[in-house]
C-alpha cells in the first residue's frame, strides 16, 4: 500500500476534520451493507454473523471488573485538578459496572458488522493530487512535463537552469526532502502548488486488521474512532459528524432500495450514541496513552498473548508524554459531561 501511495496517520496527533470524515463515510457505507443485508435477507445476514465474537462483551464479569477499574484509576490520575474531568470520570465509574455487564451485552437494534479496532493505526491514507504531483516532479523529463503541467513554477525552473548545472538534481531534493530542508525560494515555489491543489486532503482511505470483527452497534465504531483519534473541535461538534455519517449510511441504503428512515433516522442515531457513547470515552482512556508511547514504552501485546499473561498488563503503562495523556483525556471527560454522555 505505502509503495501506492498509502500512508499511516501519526498516531501521536490527532486527526484533522478531512480525515476524520474520509474515516466516518467509510465505516458508513460498510454499516450500510449490514443494515441493507438485514432488511433484505435478514437470515443469510445472522447465518453469516453468528459465529462473530466480540473480545469486549464476550469476557468474563471478573475480567470486565478489572479492565474497568484499571481504565477509571489510570483515568483518575491524569485528569487529578481538574474538577470538571474529575466529576465526569467518576459519575462513569458509578454506572461503569452496569454499563458493560448489562447495556453492552444486551445491545439495541439495529446491529451491524463492526471493524471493531478502530484507532488510527488502522487507517492508510492517499492523498492522490500530493502523490501525482511527486511523480511528475521526479519524472526524467522533469523540465518538459513541469512546462506542460506545472506553469506556476515553470519561470523558476528556467532560472534554475541557468544557475545550476544540474537542475533537476535540485528539484529532486526539493521533492524529497523540503519537509525538513532549509526553506529557500524553491521550496516556496514547489509547496506554494502542493497548497493551490488542497494537497493535505486526503482522498482515499484503507482500513486494516479486522481481526477483532464482530457484530455489535454501528456507535461502537463511531465512538472508538472520534473519541480515540480526534481533538476536542471534533468532538464538541459531533453532530456534525454523525450527520456526516448518517448521511453517506442514507445514500448507500438507497443504493440497495432500501429505506434509511425505516432502518436508521437520524434520531435513532443520537439515541444510541446518547447511550453507547461511553464505550468509546473508556477506549480512549485505555488507547490513547499507547498512542502517545514512545519506541519501548509501548509492550508487544503478541507476546504477552503468548506467555498467557492478562492483556490488561499491557495497558498498565508509564509514558514520557503523560501531559499530553492528561490533556486529551480532561478534554474527552469535559466535552462528554458538557452533552450528558457521562
């Protein structure tokens, strides 16, 4: 996928709105496919998902109990100060039991296939016009194709030609390396096009690593996704997003001649984000700090799986940007209490 184009988010930063509505529209329309199945062939649709697990709902009471506390403790520590993450962590902490030995296992319709590991590591991005634009940049016809196809830095290739023997060479390191080079007036030029083209939008999407695929509620996937992967903007302003989704989950079902506000309206939607919401708050505080590790901060969960410890030792972890940690968690805490989520 990389050699295509595709890359990964960094893990460490939060994902902007363009990337995080590639994200929604895309689990929308695997949703749809879900939702379509049910109501046309609603049997070969639970013969096709009756074997499908779910590593969350599926565990223990004991080993539910622990995960809890050891999310609501770590949680606890981060946001110590601030009165109103504080509250809100604790106000979840007194619903928590319930909330995943009753709600979560006895789960509202309508119910999907879900990715079900939804953090940004499971996202490749392609950003076509930015991809493009390198292949005629390092073309070996880099003079010919940039009259033809780049007139805006056409001049300044024609001056460095005459300044430099070897032009090309030039440009090429341009391309390559402008991210961490010096900025001078090649640069300019070459970065000023990659702005003009919208070149930070990214244009296509492939999520991976489906082994946690279960069969659950389509918030299960929103809420892991927008509370894990995104900044406060995003969530404050979740409405949009889930519109956003509904709306792709709508056209798609039309696709398939069924109809959205028989299987899915929009009001339904807000009613089982109201109430399932907090599975991705209590992701977040378990995902988030692995993905603010650093290199060797961060354990090998294949090999604990191996040695048959618990998995939740894995998450039990000190990390260098524990601020970092505190501040994304107060602000998930704040923006959830702020909606009555928590």
């Amino acid at each position: 996928m990389k050699e295509i184009g595709y890359e990964l988010w960094d893990r460490k930063i939060p994902m902007t709105p363009d990337h995080a509505e590639l994200v929604l529209k895309e689990y929308a329309k695997f949703h749809a496919v879900s939702l379509a199945m049910r109501e046309k062939r609603p049997v070969h649709f639970e013969e096709l998902t009756k074997d499908l697990g779910n590593v969350f709902q599926d565990a223990p009471p004991e080993k539910s109990l622990k995960m809890i506390m050891s999310a609501v403790e770590g949680g606890l520590e981060a946001v110590k100060g601030n009165q109103v993450a504080t509250e809100a962590l604790e106000r979840y902490a007194l619903v928590a039991e319930k909330f995943w030995l009753e709600d979560m296992k006895n789960l509202d319709e309508p119910l999907v296939v879900l990715h079900g590991d939804c953090w940004c590591n499971n996202f490749l991005f392609k950003n076509e016009v930015f991809y493009n634009l390198l292949k005629i940049i390092v073309s070996d016809r880099l003079c010919e194709i940039a009259l033809g196809a780049l007139p805006c830095v056409c001049r300044k290739l024609q001056v460095a030609q005459n300044e430099h023997p070897q032009p090309e060479n030039r440009i090429l390191k341009i391309a390559r390396y402008s991210y961490v080079s010096t900025i001078n007036r090649y640069t300019k030029f070459v970065l000023a096009h990659f702005k003009d083209q919208d070149s930070n939008k990214p244009t296509k999407l492939c999520v991976i690593d489906w082994q946690l695929c279960s069969k659950g509620s389509p918030v299960q996937d929103l809420a892991y996704f927008l509370f894990t992967c995104c900044p406060k903007e995003i969530l404050t302003d979740y409405r949009k997003y889930l519109k956003i989704y509904h709306d792709c989950v709508c056209q798609n079902l039309k696709n398939f001649n069924c109809d959205p506000e028989e299987i899915l309206p929009f009001s339904s939607l807000e009613r089982l984000w109201q109430k399932y919401a907090k599975f991705g708050i209590h992701m977040a505080l378990m995902i988030i700090k692995l993905m603010l590790g650093e290199t060797g901060e961060v354990p090998n969960f294949a090999e604990i799986v191996d040695s048959g410890k618990d998995i939740m030792t894995g998450l039990n972890i000190e990390i260098r940007r524990s601020d970092d940690y505190s501040r994304r968690i107060s602000d998930i805490l704040s923006v959830s209490s702020e909606n009555d989520l928590i």
